[in-house]
C-alpha cells in the first residue's frame, strides 16, 4: 500500500490517503518527472513503463518518475531515479524547472490530479551500464533530442529507440531497438514533451529560463514591469507594463525557473 499527502488545488496539505485511492476523490498528489540528458550525444533517455503497471503499462515516458510518499518534498526526487535507474545523484546536481499541474482521466474513469516537479539532470553514463528496477521500467532507451522534437511536432510519424529491454525468461537486459509514435507515451496534456525536448536543448546549452521584475519607484509610486519566460512555450508574456524609463539596476531575477501549464 502506497500512502501519499494530498492536496487541494491551491496546494494546500490535507491529509494522507492511499494513493489508488486518491484517484477516486478530488484531491490533488505531489509527484515528480527527472528527465536526464547526455551532454555529449545530446540524447535524451526514456523509459518504458513496465506491462504490470496499474497505470498505462507499456508506454515510453520520462527517464523517472512517481509521487512522493507521504511527508517528503521535492528534495525526494533523487529517491525515485536512484530506485526505477539504480545510480545515485545529489539534488543539488539536478535543475528544478518548476511545478505544474495535470488531469488525466484514466481507462476506468478514475481522475489523476498532480502537482509535478519536473527536474533535469545531466549524466553521460552508457545506456548499457544502467540496471533498472525491472518491476517499474521494463525498457531504457535513448534518442536524440531533436529527432523527438520532430515527433512530437508531428513533422515524423515514427522515431527509432536505441537502448536495453528486459528478459524475463533469462532475468537479463539485452540490447533492443524500438520504433514509438507519439502515442505509444504516457498520456501528458499541453504538449509536454515536445516542451520538455524544447527545454531539454536549451538546458544543454546552459541557456537560463527565469522571471524578471522591473521596477521603480518614483514619487510613491511603483512602475513594474512583469515578464515570464514561459518554460513551456518560450514566448515572452507582458503581464503588465507602466512605461516608465527603467534602469538596469532595478532588474532583480525573482524566481528561477518556471514552468506554466497551458
């Protein structure tokens, strides 16, 4: 039995329950996505869920991920990929984007509310060398970045995995090439995995995604201006602009980095 926190949907904490459970109630759980990315191939690694699994069993999604048990916080997240990937890593080495919000009406009409910590992490480690926990991920594969922006673009139909599956008959991983549309994924809303490969090029190449206030004040009054990086879609967003002559020196970073779900 797995026992998560749960949360309403502004975030506030309102008990444990039994995460199947929460499922059938309106409430909210706090999970995590760690997508890793090898800076000298510029691939990124995906697993496959394994078959056994109570939610869509047999599709390809993040490298790792799941919900905090309860009591934990994003500082967890390392749990879960050290647990599914068998590596250890430090929090510290893992970049935080933010946290959205997804629905998902699952096959039997249970409704999956989460509020998911996405993190990237940069590891150059061989496909091969990994040794999952095949009760959670049956597959581990790589493709590059950009040939899965191109799937999820919808300019390829088809795009090919190269990585390790497992045997159950010789309780081995072997060597194995896959073929996934882009419907062969877990289930996401709001073109989250192209967004993911759009960030995941950008992380790669150090390039910083952040909010930034402008101020001043003069004469008792404050002129700001509000502009978001949006994580998701890149575009720059004016929330609201007093056009006031602003000064580098009133530009401070607030918050770092930000992921807003559409």
């Amino acid at each position: 039995m797995e026992i998560i926190d749960i949360y309403d949907a502004a975030f506030n904490h309102k008990g444990t329950m039994e995460r199947k459970e929460s499922r059938k109630h309106p409430v909210w759980s706090h999970t995590s996505h760690t997508w890793i990315f090898n800076p000298d191939t510029n691939m990124v690694l995906l697993q496959k869920r394994s078959p056994h699994l109570h939610m869509y069993p047999d599709t390809f999604f993040a490298s790792a991920g799941g919900a905090y048990g309860a009591g934990e916080d994003l500082h967890h997240a390392t749990r879960e990929v050290e647990e599914e990937l068998n590596i250890s890593l430090k929090f510290d080495d893992m970049a935080h984007l933010g946290r959205r919000m997804s629905v998902l009406t699952l096959p039997n009409g249970d409704i999956s509310r989460a509020f998911t910590d996405v993190f990237f992490y940069k590891n150059t480690q061989k496909i091969t060398d990994y040794t999952p926990d095949h009760n959670e991920v049956y597959g581990l594969y790589e493709a590059p970045i950009d040939m899965l922006e191109q799937l999820f673009s919808k300019q390829i139909e088809t795009a090919r995995l190269d990585g390790i599956l497992y045997n159950p008959e010789t309780k081995t991983w072997q060597d194995h090439t896959d073929s996934a549309s882009a419907h062969d994924f877990f289930p996401q809303m709001d073109q989250y995995y192209l967004k993911m490969m759009i960030m995941g090029k950008r992380y790669l190449q150090d390039q910083p995604i952040c909010i930034l206030k402008i101020s001043r004040q003069k004469k008792g009054s404050v002129a700001s201006l509000f502009i978001i990086i949006d994580a998701f879609s890149l575009r720059f967003l004016k929330l609201h602009i007093d056009l006031q002559p602003i000064g580098l020196a009133d530009v401070r970073p607030m918050m770092s980095p930000l992921l807003v779900s559409r």
